[in-house]
C-alpha cells in the first residue's frame, strides 16, 4: 500500500507584538513612525519632539520570496513595503477567493477539474500561528500535523498540505534588520503588503518552479486529480505573508462519521463518485506535544505516520504475504450495498501494542469498472487515544 510524503516546508524565526502609538510624519522622507520614537527609523531625522539626537542612515531592502523553506534564486531590489497588525479580516474573504480562481486557473490549464472552497478552519488557524511565530512548519506548535488538525476541526475529508511564506529580507545590512524588527513589533508605520501580488508569485512558483525546491511535490498536490475542495489559510502583517492550502479529498457521505468508543470503531454513509470503498489502512503517531513540534518543525516534509494494520471485509478473501508485516484487521460488521457502507471493528489488536497515540483512519477507495483504476483516498479521519 501506500505510504504518502508531504513535501512542503521549512521555517523563518520571529516574533510580532502590536502596540498602539501617536504616529508621526517625518519632514525629511515623509515616513510614518512612532512618537516615542527619537529618529525616524528610514532616513535618520531626528524627532524634533524628542531631545535625543540620532544618527543618519539610508538604507535599502530586498525582497525575497520563499516557498517552503527554500530562497527562490530572483531576489529584487524595492521600496520598503511592509505593514503591522493582524490581518484584516474584511479582506479575508476576498483573498481567499483570489487564491482559489488562482489554483482553478492552474488545474484548468491542465484539464483537470476546479475544487471547491472548503470551510474547515485548520488552514486559517495554522497560518495565522505561522504568523505569530514567525515559522513556517507543518506543525502546529502543540505539535500536531496537519491531518491531526484538520481532523480536530470537524474535518472528514482526506487532507494534503501546502504551505508557504514571502518576507522581507535584511541582506546583512543591521540598519534595515532594525527597521524589519520595529514593522514586526508595530513601533514604525509600514504599508501594507501587496497580498494578491503575493497570492500569485507564490502560486505560480508551487505549480511551476517547484522542482529544485520540493521535488514537485506543491505541483503534484495542487494538480491532484482527486482533489475536490480546498481551505486556505491567509495570515499577513507586511512584513510577511503565510498561505496555507489543505487539499482535500471528500468523497464520503456521511451518516454516522467515524467514531471510538471502548477499542471499537463504527462508521456509517456513503460513497461519492465512481469508486467503491475497498479497505481501511490505519497509520499510528506517537501524542502530539510542544516537544513534538520542536523537534520536527524545521522538516521540510511531513508523512501520514507509521502504517500499523489495514482492515478490511471479514467476508473477503486474501493472502497473509500481500500484506508484508503489516497486521490485517478483519471488520466485525461491512456491510456494503449500492455505495452504502456500515462498519464497525476492533483496534485492540493495535492499541495493545502501540499504546497511546493517534490512530489516523483512511478509506481507500478504487474503481472497480475500470481495469486501470488506481485507489485513492476517499477520506481520513484521526483519533486520539489518550491513555
């Protein structure tokens, strides 16, 4: 079977604090800063509401855009353009429109169908802590990946992740570093980042520079055939710009969505589209913690854990050796009629010998009409055993 790698990121250090100033116009270059201020922090004109003299400076940035983890090569000379504060959430809305016409352009130039706009919020809460942290991971600071959370916000689709960054660039010059850090904190008034602009050169280095960077894995996601909706997360102060795109797979009508109680689990509904629900493979993570994430958040790629059973039909047939080491789980109740499915089985077989830990369920579906069909996921569910 398969065991499914998530290329996708690696990090950016920083910290974001808001504090709410007098604003000043500097005479000089007419930048915007704080009262408090004794210089303004481009130029170097002293604060004539202050006594403290201070030197001057002329400085310059670059801007250079990352794409998990890794310097795309163009890095352009411009105007500091940088902002402070949350991202507003008026625009949201738009933006996240923008980037979803963005990809369906993408996948149309490719023959493939659009997704639709998915409203699980995992996608906006992980980009947004991106941003308070000033890290680009797959996980989450309480060191959950992405499917995890996914799952912990009523998720019930198969989810695949992209995840990516743009941010102002110091080049070594300790003066605009500074000027980056008073943006960062909100002490210095910046304008406000380009978020559209950003919206498409990111896109467009995912689908169509994403070789060197991830192996094409940004490419192949967003261009996955199987793919029918996508949440997207936007978080933004100017200084940087998060994006996070959790492709999912929904092809699962749910009547009763999976559930586990004493050792058993039980699930109920109904296949979407042409495939039929062939199996259940089971993949195990350890807890998720902070120290989870402080040891995996610099990864630039993510997998779906350690595969530990399938299950399957107590009714069908199989050999032991296609199924290597991996334990086989025949399902106490399947019943299947017409796309319906009701399931129930055990997990004591697996919970007795890894314990504690997030046992993620993904259904593998295949169609069965067609002699070349592939099975692709058909939904994925995480639970969490506590103890």
């Amino acid at each position: 079977m398969r065991l499914r790698k998530r290329a996708i990121g690696l990090s950016i250090s920083g910290a974001s604090t808001n504090t709410l100033v007098e604003w000043l116009s500097c005479p000089a270059c007419g930048q915007r800063y704080g009262s408090f201020i004794s210089a303004c922090p481009v130029c170097g004109q002293p604060n004539l509401a202050q006594r403290a003299p201070a030197r001057h400076r002329k400085t310059r940035v670059k801007k250079i855009w990352i794409i998990s983890g890794v310097v795309i090569a163009a890095v352009v000379a411009v105007v500091l353009s940088a902002g402070f504060g949350p991202s507003p959430s008026e625009k949201l809305a738009e933006y996240k429109q923008y980037a979803l016409e963005r990809i369906n352009n993408d996948r149309k130039q490719f023959g493939l169908n659009p997704v639709l706009l998915s409203n699980n919020e995992a996608a906006q809460k992980h980009a947004d802590e991106m941003l308070q942290t000033r890290k680009l991971s797959h996980w989450t600071t309480d060191g959950m990946k992405p499917y995890m959370r996914y799952s912990i916000n009523n998720g019930t689709g198969d989810v695949t992740q992209n995840a990516a960054t743009q941010f102002m660039f110091s080049d070594g010059d300790p003066a605009m570093e500074a000027r980056i850090q008073l943006c960062k904190r909100g002490v210095a008034y910046c304008d406000e980042i380009d978020v559209k602009q950003s919206i498409d050169k990111l896109q467009h280095e995912m689908v169509y520079n994403d070789l060197e960077c991830c192996n094409d894995g940004h490419r192949h996601n967003i261009l996955d055939p199987y793919h029918t909706h996508v949440s997207i997360g936007l978080a933004f102060d100017g200084v940087e710009i998060f994006i996070v795109q959790n492709f999912e797979n929904q092809y699962i009508d749910w009547g009763k969505p999976a559930s586990y109680d004493s050792n058993v689990v039980s699930m109920s509904g109904r296949t979407l589209g042409e495939a039929d629900l062939v199996d259940i493979e089971i993949y195990y993570d350890p807890l998720p913690t902070n120290q989870t994430y402080q040891q995996n958040a610099d990864r630039n790629a993510y997998d779906s854990g350690d595969l530990v059973g399938f299950v399957i039909s107590k009714d069908l047939p199989f050999s032991e050796e296609a199924f290597e080491d991996i334990p086989v789980i025949r399902a106490t109740d399947w019943s299947a009629a017409e796309k319906n499915f009701d399931i129930s089985f055990s997990l004591e077989k697996l919970t007795s010998e890894h314990g504690p830990g997030v046992y993620t369920l993904t259904l593998i579906g295949l169609e069965l009409e067609k002699e070349d069909s592939e099975p692709y996921s058909l939904s994925s569910i995480s639970i969490f055993k506590q103890r």
